[in-house]
C-alpha cells in the first residue's frame, strides 16, 4: 500500500505523462514506499524454490530498480552480482541502499565464510545487455509489463546469449484474474487507459498488466531456446478455483 512518505497523486500523474525511464528516475525516491516494490513474500518465496537449484555462481538482476532482487542473487550467488536498469534515478537509489546494508554470506555457506561481492550497478537497456555470456542465474521481478509482446524474442535472446550453459533465467508469474472479475476489469480497465494515453501523447510509458501471461510467454522462451519448467509459490496464495496463484518460471540454458 501507499504510505505518507510514499508519492503522491500529483506526483504519480506526472511520472504516467512521463517516458518510462524518466518517470521511473522521478519515482525512484519514493519507489520502496509504494506497492510497486516487490513484495517480500516473492522475493522469500522465490529464493527458496531456487535454492535447491544451486549452487549458483554468478548472477544478474533484469530490471533490477531499487535492487530487491539483488538481495535474493546475493542469498543464492556465490559470486558477482549485477544489478542492470536503464533508470539512472533508480541505480542511485540502489546504490545508496546498498551502502548501507551489511554484507550477506550466500545461501548454505559454513559460518565464518566471507561474505560475497558487493553488487556492481549497471545502467543498460536490457534489450540491449552490454555482457557476454557470464550468469549462472539471471532473475526479474515485476518488469514483465514494460516489454511489448513483440519485444519478447529480442528480451528472451538476450537473457540466453548472458547465460552460461546450464544456467537459469526465473521470474514469478501471477495466473489472471478471472474473465469478469474485479481484478480482471481493473487490468483491463489499466491496460485500456495507457493505451490511450500512448494514443495521445509522446513519449510513451509502457506499462500493460494483462499480455504477459504464462502459456504465450513460455512458447516464445523455448522458441529463444530455453527449457521451460514452472515451480509453484503456494506460500503466496491460491486462486479462488484452488490453483496457486503464482508460479514460478524456470527456463534453463541447455546447451
């Protein structure tokens, strides 16, 4: 939920009539205390599906904002860590968070080991990724809205071209809300109305809630390559038809 130190509506409806980068650099200050940050709980539930899949060594946060995401590489990594976002706005924040935080042993390291690398923070279109392959494990949370479908062939070879052979590209995916629902007509109702400010207005923000949906988006990674595979998040609930209502997508680089 939005908190009083979070944005206010003044401040949201510029940073919409913004471009996306721009509205997420003026965003940024204020981003951790708004509903936008990825909530703990998928970032918990995340890094424990994960977990067994290890040991991982090298890892790569797609999109990574404020840098939540890190935090999860830096529980599962062994070694390096990157944070990439095309938000200078956002990289500071993460930078200054980071600098405060004490530093992390890896998942399932003997006590007394050293505490992995500091993140390194990279500005960088992640449809242009400035790596070669490198990551064991490549994560994204909740930047999934900001790709066009047509987009993802181009995001999906990216992320394979940075990973190394057996590595894992994992991001969380929400089941859609039932058609006729409240949930279901609040996406839509979203989705309709950054079309038509896209319609109307230049330069874009690109947000769309309702595209990315788990059976066209695991057609196009398996096209790219991967091997695709979902673990279920129960921990975060289950819809009402008794399914869970998030999963995990794990594709994998099987070379």
């Amino acid at each position: 939920m939005f908190t009083p130190q979070g944005p206010t509506l003044r401040e949201l409806a510029v940073q919409a009539l913004s471009s996306t980068e721009h509205g997420y650099d003026l965003l940024a200050p204020a981003f951790d205390r708004t509903p936008f940050r990825t909530p703990e709980p998928v970032l918990v539930a995340t890094a424990a599906a994960l977990e067994p899949l290890g040991p991982f060594g090298s890892g790569l946060d797609l999109c990574c904002g404020t840098g939540a995401g890190v935090g999860v590489l830096r529980r599962l990594c062994g070694g390096p860590v990157v944070g990439v976002d095309f938000s200078a706005g956002m990289l500071e924040v993460a930078r200054a968070a980071q600098a405060n935080q004490p530093a992390e042993r890896p998942a399932g390291a003997p006590a007394g080991a050293p505490a992995g690398p500091e993140p390194v923070w990279v500005r960088a279109d992640v449809r242009r990724l400035p790596f070669g392959p490198g990551f064991d494990l490549v994560l994204s949370f909740g930047a999934s809205g900001h790709f066009l479908p047509r987009e993802w062939p181009t995001l999906f070879g990216q992320v394979y071209d940075v990973l190394l052979p057996g590595g894992v590209f994992a991001f969380p995916i929400v089941a859609p809300p039932r058609v006729g629902s409240l949930p279901y007509l609040a996406l839509a109702g979203f989705d309709a109305a950054m079309r038509l400010r896209n319609a109307l207005l230049r330069p874009p923000f690109i947000m769309y809630y309702r595209p990315f949906q788990l059976s066209p988006v695991r057609a196009e990674l398996e096209r790219a390559g991967f091997t695709v595979r979902t673990a279920a998040l129960p921990e975060l609930g289950l819809t009402p038809q008794g399914s869970p209502r998030c999963r995990l997508v794990v594709a994998r680089r099987d070379d």
